[in-house]
C-alpha cells in the first residue's frame, strides 16, 4: 500500500476547491504525500479528464489512490464510487471519467458505492462532493485500514464512455483531437506510434483493434485537421522555425499538432472533438 493520493480535478487554483481538499484528506491521514496531476482539466469535461487520467497514472507508484473529480453531475443521482485494480485505487463520480484508465489497465477490478456515511464529512452539500465524499473516502482508502467493501455495495458496472473515434480506409487514419494542453499543443487519438528509426514509425492502433499494425514513413505522411494540411512528421519541435507548425509523436506515443514556441490551437482554431486526417503516402 502506498500513501500516495493523486489529485485530478477541473477547479483550477484560483479558488480554496484544491486547498480544502487537502486539508479534509490530510485531517483524516496526515502521512499522505499529495500530487497535483492537474486542477486545469477544461471545466466539466468529463472526457479530457479521462484522457489525462489515462496518460498519467501508471507514471505513479504502485498502491497509489487516485481522486479524480470533474463532476458535472454533482448533486444528481449519478453515484460517486471507489474501484480497485490490482495495482490502483481509484475515487470518482461514477460519470465516465475513469474509462480509458480501467480499459488500459485490462484487468478485472472492483467497484462499489461510496455511501457509508462514516466515511463522510458530517454534513454532505450538494454541490461540493469533492470536499465531502470523495477526499474523505481517498484518505481513508489510501490509508489501509478500511476495506474497499466497508464503502457501500458493490456495484456489477460502472458508466463507460464509448471507446474514442478512430477509423482506417484508403490509406488514411481519421482520429480526433482530445486534448489541448498549455501550450496551444493539439494531442489526437491517433496512436500510438514508436519511432523505429530517424525515418519510420511503427503504429499499433490503441483505440480500434480492427486496424492493423503498421509501418509509416514518417516524412510521406499528411496530416488534415479544418482546411489545413501538414507534411511530414517531425521528431521535435526544434526541427520547425519559431512559429511554424509542426506534427510530432507526444511523449505518449499520440499524433500531436503543435507550433516552436507558439500556440497552434489558436493559430488553427482547434477544439477538442475536430476530426484530424493522417493520410499514409504509398
């Protein structure tokens, strides 16, 4: 068991959200080491949450609690619910946001509700669950000394997102943008790639088991998200003059649009769900 808990929410730092999490998560096990992963989740997109969730938590030790809350069903009947793997722990709403995690991780894990009210702050709002449920059921879990199954009941499924859009024919691979980060850079679904050589990409399709595996050479390929098409893929960023845009591999092996020093999302008008072409030249 680690006493790691990892924090990922859309309430952003300009409010006392993150801090008062903290401190109701620490009241209850002051040995927990605290990691932000992100406060700057897009607010209530529940599907950027899952992707940043995805991409992020195997990185942490093993036994780590993660408290995931971008919630925009809070206050409805949606269940909040504790799920265990056989390496993690995951705290969330039950709304999706921990599909692309669970369906990576491949393994059978368990769920239950989160609604023993011992393992509440006293008085529960409707509004704030993140401060009232979810950190209390965080600390505790990571703590080691209450069962998963002292939370509620067990649940047989919890609600999935279906699996992200991607698609092969032609010689071409349509995906879709799902994220944007700080910087303007526009991350696809369209992966995962490795680099085998300084010329050619191997692809194993993550998000659509039908297409095959393949082999692209990196510099014959044309990337089309809106009325824009790009040429090549290129191994960073240093590889374009400033301001230039450019389509690389992200650190997590997915086709990524972005600029030297600048911010494509605004300089091509991206938004998270734009479909994105990646046309194989034979």
């Amino acid at each position: 068991m680690s006493n790691v808990i990892a924090l990922l929410t859309d309430f952003g730092l300009e409010d006392t959200y993150v801090g008062v999490m903290k401190g109701v998560i620490l009241n209850i096990f002051s040995d927990a080491r605290l990691v932000d992963i992100s406060h700057s989740i897009r607010p209530q997109n529940v599907r950027e949450g899952a992707f940043a969730l995805m991409n992020s938590y195997s990185y942490f030790p093993e036994g780590t609690t993660f408290c995931v809350v971008i919630d925009p069903g809070v206050g409805s009947t949606r269940l909040p619910i504790a799920v265990k793997t056989d390496k993690y722990q995951f705290i969330a709403p039950d709304n999706g946001v921990l599909s692309y995690a669970l369906s990576s991780i491949n393994t059978d894990y368990q769920v239950v509700a989160l609604e023993n009210l011992d393992y509440q702050l006293s008085q529960v709002s409707n509004t704030f669950h993140g401060r009232d449920i979810f950190s209390p059921a965080s600390a505790y879990l990571a703590r080691g000394d209450v069962s998963i199954t002292s939370f509620g009941q067990t649940l047989d499924k919890i609600f999935t997102f279906p699996t992200p859009q991607m698609s092969f024919s032609n010689n071409r691979l349509i995906g879709e943008v799902m994220h944007i980060d700080h910087f303007g850079n526009i991350i696809t679904n369209i992966g995962q790639f490795r680099w085998m050589d300084d010329e050619h990409l191997k692809f194993d399709a993550l998000w659509n088991s039908s297409i095959p595996p393949m082999t692209i050479d990196a510099q014959q390929a044309n990337i089309t998200i809106h009325s824009n098409t790009f040429h090549g893929i290129s191994h960073a960023y240093h590889e374009a003059f400033r301001g230039e845009i450019l389509v690389q591999i992200d650190s997590n092996g997915f086709l990524e649009i972005g600029a030297n020093q600048e911010d494509a999302a605004s300089r091509i008008d991206a938004q998270i769900g734009d479909k994105v072409m990646l046309k194989l030249v034979d």
